[in-house]
C-alpha cells in the first residue's frame, strides 16, 4: 500500500514536471505571440536530472525502507523538481549548478537508505559530530570565501565548488541535541542540568554563526535549541524564555548591527525608502501582486526583476508565475512534509529518534515560514533558503539528508512507540508551525487579492514598462486622421515614435525611463486599451498573456496644419497659441514653445529637466500669466468700461469665467490668485475660452481636445466634453463688444494686451470671428514672453485669416 | 491560438499539483478511517473487578473497554459510595496487551497489594487493589480468543 502510494504520488509530480517543461518550452511564442519564436528546451535536461535520480531513489526506497513514511520524498521531491525548474527558467547557468547538486543529494540519499535504521551511529558519534560541523563553519573564519564575490563569506572551497557549513551545522545541532537529551532523559536528572551544557554548546554556534554574520541561520540556530529543550522538558516557559531573548537580540541589533537595522527598517515601512533598502521586498510584493489569482503561466512572468530570485526570493517567483493557486498548494506540500515528520516522531520507537524527527520537522518548518514570511513582508527579511526549492547546494544536500533520517525514523517494524509522557509539546510546536503557514498563506492572499490591484499602479512596477515593449499602444491622431504619434517595432521591441514632435507638450510622452506625460498619460486608459475594450477582452488578455489588450487609437480635436503653422511662426520665442472652435469648444491649434523633441527624450531626458526654459509645460494649458491689458474687451463686455477698480476687475474675471480650471483631459493650471487683485495670472487657455463668449453670442464653450476613440466593437465613439457650456455676457453686451475691435479692413475682430511685472513683460493677441460670422466660429490667443506686439499680432492675423479661408 | 493551448497547459499544470495533494489528503483520510476502525475493533482482554466494602458486601463487573475509571463520582465506570475516595480516584487501562492500574493523583493514593501505586502499574489475576476504604479484586479474562469464542 504504501509503496503504490507512493509511487502514485511520484507519477503526478512527474507529470507536474513534464508540464511545467512544455510550458517553459512554449513560453517564448507566447510572448512573442507566434509560433516563429526562439522556443526554449534546455530545460528539459532539469528535467532529466530530476527523473532519472527521484525513479532510482524510488526503486531504493522500496527496496530499503519498505514501511518509511510514503508521503514525504514525494513531497520533498516535487518541491525541488519545482525549485529546479522554476530556477532554470530564472537563470539556466544556476539551474544546472542546481541540478547537478540535486542529483548528488540523491546520490547521497541512494547510499545512506543502507544505513541501520536506528540511526544508532549520529547517538554514538554525536560530539564528533557536532564538532566537527563546529569546526568546519571555524574554518569559514579563516578561509571563507562567497560565491558571488561579495556579502558575508559563508562558503568553503573553490574553483566553482562551493559549500555552506553553517547548513549542515543546523542540522548537526538536532542530531546532537536529540541525543544528549535523550541519553540524559532517561537517567532523569533536573532540567536545569539538562539545559546548561546544550546552551553552553548553542551558545557557542550563535556566537560563531553571529561573528560570521550569518543572522538567518543564527535566528534558526536560536529557534531549533528552544524547540528541541521544549521538546525534551515540556516547560512552556523555555518559548516564552527564547522568544523573549529572540526580541532582545532583534532589538539590539536595531540599534547596534547595520544590516540588521535595514532590514527591520524594510520591514516595518518598505514604503519610505522604495529604491533602496526595501527595493527588494517591495518588487517581491509587485511580483506577487502581478501573479494574481491564476499566475502569470511558468516563462511568462517577469520574476527576475526581484533581485536574487533564485534563492531568497524564489517564493516570489513562483508566485508571479503559478499564482495564489500555486502558492497555495507549495504551503500544502510544506504542510505535508511537517504533519508527517511530526507523526513520524509521535510514532517513533526511542527518544532519540523522536526527538531527532521532531527536531528536522521544526528546521523545516521554521526555516520555510521565516523565508516566506520574509518574501511576503510578514516578518523581517533573514537570508536564508526556502527547503529543497531554493538555489543553493548545501542547503538542497542539507535537506535531503534531513529527510533520509526522518525516511529512517518513520520505517519501524511493527515497533511499539516509545512512552509519551506529555504529547502536548508536541501539539504546540504541530499548531505553531501549522499558523505559520497559515500566516502565510493569508499574507500571500492579502498582497494578491486585496492590495494587488493598487500595488500593480504604482510607477516602480517595471511591468507596465514591458507591457508596453509587447503590446501596441494606440496611436495619437489629429481631427482628419493625420498620425502625431504611433508605436513602431515589432512585438517585443515595440516603441514609441512621435511624427509630429513639436506638439510634445501638449501631447507628452510614454517612455520607459521618464513615465509619462501630457495626453499620453491622461489618455492612458484608452491607448492602452484597458478603457473603451469590452472587459471580456481585458480578461482574456490577462489571463493568456497577463498584459492589457491592443491599445485604441485616439482621435484629436487638433487640426495638424493650423498647428504646423503656428509652430512655424512661434519658433525661436517663448510663448503659447491656443485656437478654439469659439462654439463647440474644440481645441484646433494649442503650441507651447520652446517645446523639444521626445524622440529623442532617452538623450535629452535629463537636461530637459533642469532646462531653465521649461520646454516640458505645456505654456498653453499650464503656464500661467499677468493678463494686464488683454482684459480690457471683457470689461467692457461686462460693465462698459475699460478701466476698473480692483473690485471690478474681480467681477469681470468672475463673470468671464478666468478664476474657474477648465475642465479637459489634459493637466491645467489652477488660477493662481494672490492676494493682490491685480496679480490674477490666468493661462493662454484660460483667455481663448473667455474670447470664446465673445465670437459665441457671450456663451463660454466647454473646451475639448480628445474628439473620438478608436473602439473595437463600434468604430469611432465621440469622447465627451468634461465641462459644461456656461453663459458668460448677456448675447448683446458680447457682440456689441466685439464689433467695436474689428480694425478697418479686417473681417476679424482683434485686440493686443501688455502686461508688465518685475522685470519681464508679456504680450497677448486676442482675436475671432465676428458675432454674424457663416462659417466656423473661431477665437485665437497668442501668447508671447516678450514686449512684442508686432510680432504677436502678425502671427495671430496670420492664423485666424488661415483659419478663416481653409 | 498558441496562448490558448498554453492556458490549457497551465490549467492542467494546477491540476496535477492539485491530484498530487488530493491524493495525499485522500490516503490521509483512509488510513485515519481504517485507524480508527482498527482501534474500535481491536480485540480486547475482558477484566473482572470484584468490589468489596468495608461492610464485606460484594459487587461484580465486568468489562470489555479498554479504559474503565473508578472514583466516587456517578460518571465513574465503577462508581463507589466511600468517603475517602477521590470523585476520580484511579484508572484501569489495556494497552500493550496488558491492562495497567494507574493514580489518578487521588487525596488518599491507591495501593496495589499493600504497596502505593506512583506510576502505572502492570496487573494481573488475583491482584488486590484498594482506593480508600473500599478493595478491589482483579481478574483478567484468561484469553484473548476466550471471550470471543
């Protein structure tokens, strides 16, 4: 029974295996979303290693150990066969380090399954033992090296082959714990005389283990003495004794051990320092968020943008590809493996090995929860690998010889279990390690379900950024169609590229490095897609390739002649032009200048930053102004004069609507009102939508430039305006007004306005269609930073004659 | 088209994990069924216990569970009219096919043919105990397959 049991549970991890290696094959064309893609096999050579080694073992175990626990090497293989596979698609130079450290482990396994069952010898030999994994992590002191060349040296060896003592240490620590207390329980002495020599004895591992800096495995260290002395002596007070010294240690180090503080620092508020300390948990969150419900598919998340996946945060990266489901079932097969080492030491036939199956229970229970729970921000980060499924070879060879004593333990023959004086030890620790997962599983569902959505906007989730590298964002074009800005590339490099670049303030950009800006970042829900797309559509595309759908193409109220135009005549000079549709509102013409090219915003991004000249506002809609003489129409619109008291020049901004923000998909400045009236600053905007009133019969339209969306299911849909129309000037007062600036000659009316403030001046040209006008109503701003009538006037008559006759 | 049959690859790779652990979680459950069905169906070792007062009055019993409970309190299996005796005074249990007398930490003890019972005690025909005033007389049924057949 228990070998078909077994081998059943072999079969379905295989079968585990071979899928996970079809869908790493396959992952490529997925991204690339054709089958003509660089497909991925070398994967399958883990999967070989895992194979051959986990059928031979199966074979031995059959034959050596015929009545050992049936569930715990297949658990135990099925995570590394994940681990392998899951670091391979990381990285395949570690997957094969890690396969070949796989097979040796088996190897090691093969050959200890002729081991007596008693495990009779770790007793005999239990000082030697311990001293000699003592002196091995002594030797670090001296020799110590680290594999990647930097960080706390904890390895021994050379030329490529490296090996962690302080792993092995861990375990030795049980055995010999497991025997001394046993040998000495049984001679019944006080537990005072028990404890003293194991502490003296742990003490000293701490101590090695903290001068070496090795902190996770000394909080481990910590953690198994405290659960093998409760073990052993059934005193509650030891937990309470050691959590107590566990938060004592913590705390200290806070203060007095740098890394120990950034890490609890990360841990306590990883929001306040996201690009340093708590880079790496916060992207490990993002990673866990992005897997979701469903996960991202193995090959098709993006885990290895969380710093070291392959070993402290491979819980993170198989969390962005297999998602909570997957999660879940990891913390069930670590369940699995800690209720049946825990049955296996309640059913074993001496102390000894009661204590020593209990004693391997707690190492990998404790070890999983703090690694997870460090991975999921539920305790502080520690350092140290996730049991069978991390990268690392001392680790993987430490927990496989773990568990070929617990396959030892749990093979008696029809032997009686020793005398259990007091099961409850064994209960507590069974509960403590059962919350932990269960912690953790809440954890994972917290940052997946409830936090996830909100995680996954923030801008240091790079997944946008290679979303946008594979999915095609829609394009920007203006009233007749004519491209502004679209994606080029094929899929996978796919960029932006912007064919009319002097619109760049107004337009903005989507840029890998500098985000996004202007209508590219107001209009982001629809170039993206996730907004106007049916939301079946953004389901599926979530769930087949974990990306939004085509972005839409979005259809402008510019009119990209009379924008070329007035660019033409604003190069060289700072300053804005604005044209309206003085009765729908649309916005025809908005040029900022100085402007720049996005083009080439990789280059230039930085020095675009600190320009003095601000080419990146956008002067038309942001920038704001002393209106000085430009008022003047309207005051006379409004109460029949030109020159006015402060009071009155309030009333003439209220009612022309120069203290409102317009209402349009673009950023806008807020009226800035000091407490001095006449310092009212309004933008060019603002000025062309109270012109606006006076070519419209005194009504301000509400202005627009997003005109249409480009949508799958109906063709063009019409974007609405934000704001709503407002009567501004009773119709006569408007058009009287009006008629009184149209100049000799001209079938326009027009006006020029100065400010001056400090040191700098400004000049204004207002202009539009008169009241009686047949065709398109029409009003122009022209907003130049210099003293310059001339200049504006000539651009402004220029425009709106253009305008005028298309 | 390749990312549906991928879809369906990933939705099968759940499965298998999840086959992996309903299997364990089945098997789990049948072995903790047939335990329990074993442990309620082993055989057991019937034990007679003859009662007698101070008064010489005598009272038979006669059980076939493995766990029988003396003391004064109405729930005992043996419950006793005696004053000294604790309301759960000691325990009778069968296990490793012998049946053991044990303390249940009683005001007044229990003693086992003369001598105080401190930690559970093997016991066997013709063995006396004595809870308080009142004194107890074992006899294990001679067999385990005589009380079947």
């Amino acid at each position: 029974m228990n070998r078909f049991l077994q081998d059943r549970l072999l079969k379905a991890a295989a079968v585990f295996m071979v899928l996970q290696g079809a869908l790493l094959t396959l992952a490529p064309a997925v991204r690339a979303r054709s089958l003509d893609a660089d497909l991925r096999w070398t994967q399958w050579f883990a999967a070989l290693m895992w194979g051959i080694p986990v059928f031979l073992v199966q074979r031995g175990i059959t034959k050596r150990l015929p009545d050992a626990d049936p569930y715990l090497f297949p658990a135990a293989a099925f995570l590394s066969g994940w681990g392998l596979l899951t670091i391979w698609r990381l990285d395949p130079h570690y997957g094969a380090r890690q396969g070949l450290w796989f097979t040796i482990s088996l190897i090691v396994l093969l050959f200890g399954l002729r081991l007596p069952t008693n495990l009779g010898f770790l007793r005999r030999y239990k000082y030697s033992l311990l001293t000699g994994g003592f002196l091995l992590v002594a030797l670090t002191l001296l020799f110590g090296t680290n594999p990647i060349g930097f960080g706390p040296e904890l390895w021994l060896g050379c030329c490529g082959v490296y090996f962690q003592p302080s792993e092995t240490l861990k375990l030795l620590l049980i055995v010999f714990l497991s025997a001394y207390l046993s040998d000495r329980l049984a001679i019944r002495v006080r537990a005072f005389s028990l404890v003293l020599l194991t502490t003296i004895i742990s003490g000293l591992g701490i101590l090695l283990l903290l001068f070496q800096r090795d902190l996770g495995t000394a909080s481990i260290f910590i953690a198994l003495f405290t659960c093998m002395i409760y073990l052993a002596t059934g005193k509650k007070r030891t937990l309470l004794f050691s959590a107590a010294l566990i938060a004592l240690f913590a705390v200290s180090g806070y203060f007095f051990i740098d890394i120990v503080h950034a890490r609890v620092a990360a841990w306590l508020n990883p929001w306040a320092d996201p690009g340093g300390g708590s880079y790496q948990i916060i992207q490990a969150l993002l990673a866990v968020a992005n897997g979701g419900l469903e996960g991202r598919g193995p090959g098709l998340g993006n885990p290895n943008l969380v710093p070291v996946a392959v070993s402290d945060f491979i819980y993170a990266a198989i969390a962005e590809e297999t998602g909570l489901f997957g999660t879940l079932g990891l913390l069930a097969l670590f369940g699995l493996i800690l209720a049946r080492g825990l049955r296996a030491a309640l059913r074993a036939p001496d102390l000894f090995r009661r204590f020593c199956a209990a004693g391997i229970s707690a190492y990998f229970g404790i070890q999983t929860i703090l690694i997870i729970g460090g991975n999921l921000r539920l305790l502080p980060l520690t350092g140290v690998t996730l049991p069978f499924v991390s990268y690392g070879g001392s680790s993987l060879l430490t927990s496989f010889i773990a568990l070929l004593f617990l396959l030892h333990i749990s093979n008696h023959l029809d032997e009686e279990p020793a005398p259990l004086p007091q099961p409850q030890p064994y209960l507590i620790l069974g509960a403590l390690l059962a919350l932990g997962l269960f912690a953790a599983a809440l954890a994972n569902g917290w940052w997946t379900v409830i936090r996830g959505p909100d995680l996954l906007t923030r801008t240091d989730n790079p997944r946008r950024v290679i979303a946008d590298r594979f999915v095609p964002r829609g394009d920007i074009v203006d009233r007749s169609n004519s491209v502004i800005t679209t994606t080029v590339g094929k899929i996978g490099e796919l960029e932006r590229s912007y064919v009319y670049p002097d619109l760049a303030p107004v337009t903005g950009y989507n840029h890998p490095k500098y985000g996004q800006a202007g209508l590219e970042a107001s209009l982001d829900g629809y170039l993206r897609g996730l907004q106007g797309t049916p939301a079946s559509t953004i389901l599926w595309n979530q769930l087949l390739y974990g990306m939004s759908p085509p972005g839409l193409d979005v259809r402008l109220t510019l009119d990209l002649y009379l924008q070329f135009r007035a660019d033409e005549m604003m190069f060289g000079h700072s300053g804005a032009v604005v044209m309206l549709n003085a009765q729908s509102g649309e916005i025809l013409v908005m040029s900022s200048h100085p402007t720049f090219n996005p083009n080439h915003l990789e280059e230039i991004g930085s020095e675009l930053r600190d320009d003095p000249e601000h080419p990146l506002i956008n002067r038309a809609a942001q920038g704001l102004y002393p209106t000085g003489t430009v008022i003047a129409p309207f005051a006379q619109a409004v109460l029949g004069k030109e020159t006015l008291t402060d009071a009155e020049r309030e009333t003439v901004y209220e009612a022309v609507g120069l203290q409102r923000t317009p209402q349009l998909q673009l950023e806008v400045a807020e009226p800035l009102s000091n407490s001095e009236l006449n310092h009212f600053h309004v933008s060019p905007l603002q000025v062309a939508l109270a012109s606006a009133a006076l070519s419209a019969h005194g009504v301000i339209p509400a202005p627009n430039i997003a005109a249409a969306v480009n949508t799958p299911a109906e063709g063009w849909v019409i974007l609405p305006t934000l704001g709503t129309p407002t009567d501004a000037i009773p119709s006569e007062l408007a058009d009287e007004a009006v008629r009184a600036l149209i100049l000799e000659g001209n079938n326009f009316w027009s006006h020029i306005g100065q400010a001056t403030e400090a040191d700098s001046s400004v000049t204004w040209f207002i202009g539009g269609t008169p009241p009686n006008w047949g065709g398109t109503p029409i009003v122009i701003v022209v907003l130049i930073e210099e003293n310059n009538p001339r200049l504006a006037q000539r651009i402004g008559e220029e425009l709106i004659v253009d305008a005028m006759n298309p | 088209m390749i990312a549906t049959v991928v879809l369906v690859l990933r939705l099968a790779l759940a499965i298998a994990l999840y086959i992996f652990l309903g299997w364990a979680l089945l098997t789990l459950w049948q072995e903790l069924k047939q335990q329990g069905k074993s442990l309620s169906e082993r055989k057991k070792t019937g034990i007679s216990i003859a009662q007698k007062s101070e008064q010489g009055n005598a009272r038979e019993f006669h059980f076939y569970q493995a766990d029988i409970v003396i003391g004064r309190h109405t729930h005992c299996d043996i419950a006793v009219l005696d004053e000294v005796v604790s309301a759960q005074h000691a325990r009778l249990t069968y296990h490793h096919g012998q049946w053991w007398l044990e303390d249940l930490s009683s005001t007044n003890g229990t003693f086992l043919n003369g001598s105080k019972v401190n930690t559970p005690t093997v016991v066997i025909t013709d063995d006396e105990f004595k809870c308080g005033n009142t004194r107890f007389v074992i006899r294990v049924d001679a067999d385990e397959n005589a009380a079947i057949t």
